[in-house]
C-alpha cells in the first residue's frame, strides 16, 4: 500500500512538470480589403532604428516562420510585400502586497524587526514579506505592405503579461498568435490561447 500511494504521489508531482504553459495573447489585427495571395512573396523591411539592435535578427527569424505557417514565402529578390516586425520586451515588478497606506516608521521594504516590552516581559519579532515577482510584458507587431501601391495591406499587434524570461519560446507563440485567422481576421481585440511545453 506504501509504495503504491508513493508511486501516486510520484506521478502526481511528475505530471506538473510536463505540462503545459499558456501564452494567452490580446490580439488586435486590421486588414484591408486588398487580396493577399497564398504562396505570395515577401522581404522584410528594417527601420533605421532596428539596423543594429541585436533582437532585430531574432524577430524576423521568428516571423519567417510564423508567416511560413499561413502560407507567405520569403524571397528578397522578387518580392510583393515587404514585412515590418517589432517586438519589445519589459520586465516590471509585479508588487501585490503593495501598501497603499505607506510602511510604519522604522520599516524596511520587506519587513521590520519590533522589539518590545510589556506584562509578560520583552518581546522580539521579526516581520517579512519576500520580494515581489518580476514579470514580463510582452509587445509584438507586423505590417504587411504592398510594395506597388505603399499601402499596408495587413496590420496586427499581441501583448502577453506573464512570469517567463524566455523569449525564444513566449515570442513564436505571440506571432502565431497575431496571425490567427491570417488574412481574414475579426475585428476589435480578441484573446488567442496557445500552448507552449514548459
């Protein structure tokens, strides 16, 4: 009985090891009525803002194959569109136990020593709290121009807020987002779930 409620409680903790994370993402994506053709060709475009940031060449990585999942094929030569992705990534404080009041006299950031005395002697106390987490806000964008009019034919942004630093695996999840339903999407902002493995 021993071993078998151990073997249960193995797997119980296993199981939470190999699941799942979600990447919820707000998306909000515009496009015109213009025809954006499957299989159609694109380059990408750099500001000269993004010519020497090191994140640049990750982004367009990324997009590449996140834009090769609904169908658009890079080709810088003979190209229709030109692509302009951003991402920017920001990590906050996430401080839930903020006091609105202020901290008592005498009180460190994450807790107080008291030291006191009354009927039944002296008394020390020790309060704390721990630090609050770091978070990460996620920020992505595509536009999708056509190269012979100028105009932007496509336009879509996510967000995600959440506890992971890892961009290699939060960023794919977000552009895949911002392409659901890739080239006919609803209107207004909308949250797109995905899985990623932890």
């Amino acid at each position: 009985m021993k071993r078998l409620l151990a073997l249960f409680a193995l797997a119980l903790l296993l199981s939470g090891c190999g699941g799942m994370r979600l990447v919820d993402a707000q998306v909000q994506a515009t496009a015109t009525n213009a025809t954006i053709d499957k299989g159609g060709r694109y380059r990408f475009e750099r500001l000269p803002s993004q010519a020497d940031q090191p994140l640049t060449a990750q982004v367009e990585a990324i997009t590449q194959v996140a834009l090769a999942q609904v169908g658009l094929v890079r080709n810088d030569s003979a190209a229709r569109y030109s692509v302009l992705p951003g991402a920017r990534v920001q990590a906050y404080t996430a401080d839930y136990w903020g006091d609105p009041w202020g901290r008592s006299p005498g009180a460190g950031p994450y807790g107080q020593v008291i030291i006191g005395t009354g009927s039944a002697g002296s008394m020390v106390g020790w309060g704390m709290r721990f630090p609050p987490p770091t978070y990460y806000r996620y920020e992505i964008s595509l536009l999708l121009r056509d190269l012979q009019s100028g105009q932007v034919v496509y336009e879509t942004r996510a967000t995600h807020n959440g506890p992971w630093a890892d961009n290699a695996n939060i960023l794919p999840a977000l552009f895949e987002a911002a392409l659901k339903d890739f080239p006919h999407p609803p209107a207004g902002v909308r949250q797109v779930n995905i899985e990623i493995p932890r």
